[in-house]
C-alpha cells in the first residue's frame, strides 16, 4: 500500500481536515487527520492495519511477542495489526503525566514494536519507548499509519511508516498571519 492509497481511505472516511488546529505536540497545522473518522470503520482499518502488518513482518527479522500502543491514539491501531501478526496487543497510558504500563506485565527481553496512529514529532512513540525499556523489554521498531514528518522525526528506534505525508506544522510563536487569522481547534487527545 502506498501513500496515496493510505490518504485515500483517511479521504474517503472524512478523515483529512482543513482549517486551524493544534496538533498533540502543540504545534499549529492547516491539516488535521481525524483518525477517529478512520478508525469507526472496521473494514478501511483493517486494511491500514493488515498492510501496516506486511511492512513491519517484510522489515522485521526475528519474531515479536508484543505491539504496544500509546493510549489513546494507538490502541486501535496496535490492536488491529497486532492481530494480523499473530501477537498480543497491550498499551501504556498516563499516570501523572508519564506512560506506564499499568494493567499488563511484560518479561525482560520481550520484543516488541511500538504502534502509533499518526507520528508529528514522535513524542509519544519515544515517551512509550522509554517506558518499554525502563521494563526491559527490546524495542526492536516502531511503526505508525502515517508519519506527517516525512522521516524527519527522531523517534529513537527504526520507524516504519505505511505512509509519508509531509504537511506543514508551525510552532506556536511562528503561525502565519493567514493561518492565525482562523480560529484554532485542538482535537487531539493528550490534554484529556
């Protein structure tokens, strides 16, 4: 699957959004993707989720015995392609302020793949990374459904991407005059 047929789906879903908005990692956007829009709909999931799959497996050696997802925006996608490979999906979430790992365990050495639903920054993929060493497990990759910085963000372990698409973020001291004079909407989900 490549990048235009990802967008495709998120398109089709009414996923791809234009106006003002800040995004998760605070940075301002003239494009949203509401992965939500996406997500409400099993089939064009798992077809992202199934394709996400075939690229981690084709760039992975070795086998995997977790897919983690950051709460929230991952556990739909971690669940999803975890099925496809065959693993367990399990999930960090915030508990004051910092992921943890709160309602599974996980053995020292345990390999498994980071799943994120969309990467800016990749913030949440390395506060999830952190997390998964600081347990001792081997984070052998992280892979999301689109990464928005075109392989710009540093993540701290190999990022494998379903799609690339590279739209512009702005931090919040830099926003054009155009797109600041557009009242801005935050519909991510990490302040919640």
């Amino acid at each position: 699957m490549n990048t235009d047929e990802v967008l495709s789906i998120f398109k089709s879903a009414g996923a791809v959004l234009e106006g003002h908005f800040i995004l998760t990692s605070g940075l301002h956007s003239p494009v949203f993707l509401q992965k939500a829009r996406v997500f409400m709909h099993p089939d064009k999931t798992e077809t992202l989720c199934r394709a996400l799959a075939e690229k981690v497996r084709a760039q992975i050696a070795g086998d995997l015995d977790y897919c983690v997802g950051p709460a929230i925006g991952g556990l739909i996608p971690a669940y999803e392609t975890a099925r496809h490979l065959g693993v367990p999906a399990i999930w960090v979430e915030r508990e004051e302020g910092a992921f943890r790992l709160r309602r599974f365990e996980i053995e020292p050495g345990a390999r498994v793949v980071i799943i994120e639903d969309i990467v800016t920054t990749g913030l949440s993929i390395r506060e999830t990374v952190d997390c998964m060493k600081a347990l001792g497990a081997e984070v052998v990759a992280a892979a999301c459904l689109i990464d928005r910085s075109a392989g710009k963000a540093d993540v701290g372990v190999p990022l494998i991407a379903l799609a690339e698409y590279e739209v512009p973020a702005f931090a919040p001291d830099d926003v054009p005059p155009g797109l600041a004079a557009i009242p801005a909407t935050k519909p991510g989900s990490r302040s919640l």
